[in-house]
C-alpha cells in the first residue's frame, strides 16, 4: 500500500498458490496480484498459503506469529514475512505440506488426504481472521477455490467475529470432494448434513461448503457467473450458486502489466510502433527451427487438458498449415494429448513446434513474436493468455465462452467497420467452428491494413487490474462491519 494512504481495511487472502511461490496455473497469478491492486485501493491484504516443502526460505523479514496445535495430526506454526512486495504467511505444517511433488499431487497421485491438508489452511485462516494476528485484524475473509472452501463454513458454524467472507470460484470443476463420514474429523458440525447445507451428493465438497456459508460469491467473469446458472457449466453446483441470487457477481481477473509489457521483451515494441515484433518473430521462428514466410504464427501457452480443448488441434492444424499458419505449443499435462502435439510436430516440422514442460520465459518470447494465440477452451471462468495477447498485439482466436467472450470483441462485419475488433471469437467450441475461426484468422492476417488495426485495438484494450480492484473493494466495503 502507498505510504500515507488511508486504510479503508483488512483482507486476509486464503489460497493454495501464490505467484512467485507456487503456481499450477492463473489462480497463482491472480492470487499474487491483488494485494498490489487492492492495496492502492486503501485495502491491505495479507496472503495464508501453505508452507510446501522448500517455501520458508523465500520469505524475507520473517516472523513467527501463530501456533495452531492438534493440526490434523500434527503441529502448524505460522511464518509472516515478505515476497515481491506481498505479505505472505506461510502455515508450516510438516506432516501435511512438507511432501515431494506439486500441491495437490505427488509421483503416485492426488494426495490421499487433500480434504485435511486444505481444512487446516482453512482452519487457520478461519481463526486467524477471527482473532487477529498480533493486532492485525482482518475485516473480510477472502477464500479461492476448493482449497479454502472451508474457511467460510468454519466462520460461519464457529462464529464469524465480525469477520466477512467472501469466496471467488476460478474454476468450478474442482469441487474439493470428502466421504461424508469425515465430517467430524473435518471439524464440521453433523447436523449440517443436509442438501441446504454441506451434504453434497451423498458426501461433502469444500466448495459448496464455501458456496453455502461465504457472505458473498465472486467468479472471475460475468459471462461464467451466468454460465454457472446452467447445469453445463455448474457441474452440480448450479443449484447452490442460482439459489445465492443476487450474492453472486463476476469480476474480470486482470493481468500485471509490468511483467506482461512488450515493452519490456528483448526486441521492444509499444502500439506506437510494432517493428520489434517483426524482429521477435523472426528469433522465435529460428528457435523453432520453423520456416513460416506469409502466413499467420500462431501459439498455445496452456495446460494440456480436456478444459482447454487441445484435442480439436489436431483436427483443424492440417488445413490451417495448408493455408500458410504455423503453430508453437507449449504446455503439459495430459500424456495423451502430449503425445498428439508431438504428433503434429513430426507431421509438420517446419510448420509446427511443440515444448512439453512449463517455461515462463519461453512464453514471454512466444507471446512477444507470434501473430495470432489460440484458446480453444470448453469453458474458461477468466483465461489469461487471451489478455496477454491482446496486450502483445498477438490476436486472440478464442472459444466465445466465459472470460473469453467477455475480453475479445470479435471481427464481425460490423466490429470490423466500426474498428473495434480485438480478435476472433468462435462458438460452439468443436472442429468446425474453430477450422471457421482460423480461416478467418488466415484472411484478416492476409490483408495488412485490416490487420494492423485489429493488432493495436488489441494493443489499446485495457487489461490491468484497475477496474476489478475497485469491483473487489467495493465488495469488501460493503462487508465490513
Ligand atoms: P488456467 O488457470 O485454467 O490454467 P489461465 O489462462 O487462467 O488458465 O492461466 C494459465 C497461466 O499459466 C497463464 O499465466 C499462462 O501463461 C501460464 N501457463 C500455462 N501453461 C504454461 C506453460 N507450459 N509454460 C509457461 N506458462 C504457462
Ligand atoms: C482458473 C481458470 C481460469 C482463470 C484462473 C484465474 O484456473 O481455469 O480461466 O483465469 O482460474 O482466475
């Protein structure tokens, strides 16, 4: 927060990722750039994450402040202190965080008991927010996703302190599922068992349980706050959101402009003048071993998942390569669309390069030099890449889904005549549509003039996170007591 400036009041943020300490993907991100922005909202924020194994360390000017004992088997302590300007408390607990593997994984799978590892966060958090941490007390709760769905629910059955709670849904596919037998050892009362309360289709999920307790429920779009109404999109959960009414809203993540700056790339390029692009492009193509001389460059920077619709690639990259496209993939995750991507690379290897693995500085680059991204997903609650595009001049083709539909404006005829398009969208999300979309990407990338409009009204689009601050502290305002 800027020094000076009057302190409207306290948030205290429970998440399992937290950029630069952990990230499996946008929620990291997000996570990590709202203490900035809310901050010069007068809002100060501190972040409760767990301590994984190697974290402590990275936290500087670092204090013990909280001692939980009897932790789901063991002890936690928590550790305040600072990374990249946020204040972060680290809760170390050793028998449940100090483990080989990402945050909710390890070599063999899902950790056995993630419903416990992730009801001490909440735990903690619920307390801590109740109590105050050494004076610092939090006016508002502010749980994301499954992993601190309980953090609600324990204010709420415990008593709330004067405390608001507010929980963002980025992705409701996760839902944070427990045997309804583990309801004592969650520490939830039993005789909230009932489909009002915690019982979810005959067991527990820390989801709804966050759904039903939080004052207030945020996503990270409007367009997926509508979607989740609908049983395609709330996967079971659309009752539990319809019924919370009008607590419900959807406020667009935004990206930190600082680090997503084409500014800032080794070739720099600004709206003004777009030449260094040509320049990284050309570095990109090298580094590919591609030779792409007319045509679109397209990437994907994505986790390689169903959600993310990265098997219709194969489908639609042969007639898109045919037509002069090329195509840079970087991602990871499921084995067999791994397997098709390389696929696709050997089939085309002068048109088409794949990198298996999570690179952040390899994504800058591929942002910095390609024309077009692509972002094909099935349902997408905000999407990054897309804004990251729009940022770089590297026009988005986008499923018109979720944050997706809410942050590209699409080349129709008459956003096109009114110079407004920012991209393409397509919809539904399948083959044909997305075949359609690249054509268009082909024609509009043919034709200099149109194109050079689309890239700098991409450019202009605002992205940062000024808007849906002052969306969030508004909220918070109206929780404080
Ligand atoms: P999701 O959270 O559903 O994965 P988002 O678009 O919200 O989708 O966020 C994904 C984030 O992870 C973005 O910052 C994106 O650039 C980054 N990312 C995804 N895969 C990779 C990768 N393989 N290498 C580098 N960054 C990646
Ligand atoms: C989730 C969603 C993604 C969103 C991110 C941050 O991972 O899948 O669409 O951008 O959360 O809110």
């Amino acid at each position: 927060m800027g020094a000076g400036m009057q302190v409207r009041g306290r948030v205290l943020s429970v998440a399992s990722e937290c950029v630069p300490l952990v990230k499996t993907g946008g929620l990291a991100d997000v996570v990590g750039a709202l203490p900035a922005a809310l901050g010069r909202m007068g809002w100060e924020m501190r972040v409760l994450m767990p301590a994984y194994r190697a974290l402590r360390p990275r936290l500087s000017a670092m204090r013990e402040v909280w001692t939980e004992d009897g932790l789901f088997g063991g002890t936690g302590t928590v550790f305040l202190g600072e990374v990249a300007g946020i204040s972060v408390m680290l809760l170390d607990a050793p028998h449940l965080y100090d483990r080989e593997g990402g945050p909710y994984a390890g070599p063999a799978g899902d950790w056995a008991d993630n419903a416990e590892r992730f009801a001490a966060l909440s735990w903690v958090g619920a307390r801590m927010a109740r109590e105050g941490i050494e004076g610092w007390k939090a006016d508002v709760l502010h749980a994301h996703d499954w992993q601190a769905g309980f953090a609600p629910a324990y204010l709420a059955y415990g008593g709330t302190g004067g405390v608001g709670s507010v929980i963002t849904v980025h992705n409701i596919a996760f839902q944070g599922w427990a045997d309804a037998g583990r309801i004592g050892a969650l520490r939830l009362p039993r005789e909230a068992f009932h489909p009002a309360a915690l019982e979810y289709y005959g067991g527990l999920s820390s989801l709804k349980a966050g759904l039903v307790t939080a004052d207030r429920i945020t996503t990270v779009s409007p367009t997926y706050a509508t979607e989740l109404l609908r049983p395609e999109y709330g996967m079971g959960l659309q009752g539990v959101i319809a019924a919370r009414g009008a607590d419900v809203s959807g406020i667009l993540n935004g990206v930190d402009t600082d680090v997503w700056s084409p500014e800032a790339e080794p070739v720099p390029y600004s709206v003004k003048s777009l030449k260094g692009k040509a320049a990284n492009r050309a570095a990109l193509c090298a580094e590919f071993g591609l030779d792409v001389p007319s045509g679109p460059l397209a990437i994907v920077v994505s986790r390689l998942t169903d959600q993310k619709g990265i098997d219709l690639l194969p489908a639609v990259v042969p007639d898109f390569v045919a037509a002069g496209g090329a195509l840079l993939v970087l991602g990871s995750g499921d084995p067999a669309l791994e397997g098709a991507m390389r696929g696709l690379e050997s089939r085309f290897p002068r048109r088409v390069g794949v990198r298996i693995g999570y690179d952040e500085g390899l994504s800058h680059r591929m942002f910095a030099g390609a024309d077009a991204v692509l972002v094909p997903s099935r349902f997408e609650p905000c999407g990054l890449t897309q804004m990251y595009g729009l940022r770089y001049g590297t026009v988005p083709v986008v499923a018109a889904v979720g944050g997706l539909a809410d942050t590209v404006i699409h080349a129709s005829p008459a956003a096109l005549s009114a110079g407004v398009a920012t991209g393409v969208q397509f919809h539904p999300t399948d083959a044909i549509a997305f075949g359609q979309a690249l054509r268009q990407l082909c024609a509009l990338h043919a034709n200099p003039a149109l194109w050079g409009v689309v890239q700098k009204n991409a450019m202009r689009h605002p992205v940062g996170w000024e808007t849906s601050a002052a969306a969030y502290a508004a909220l918070y305002d109206g929780l404080a007591r």
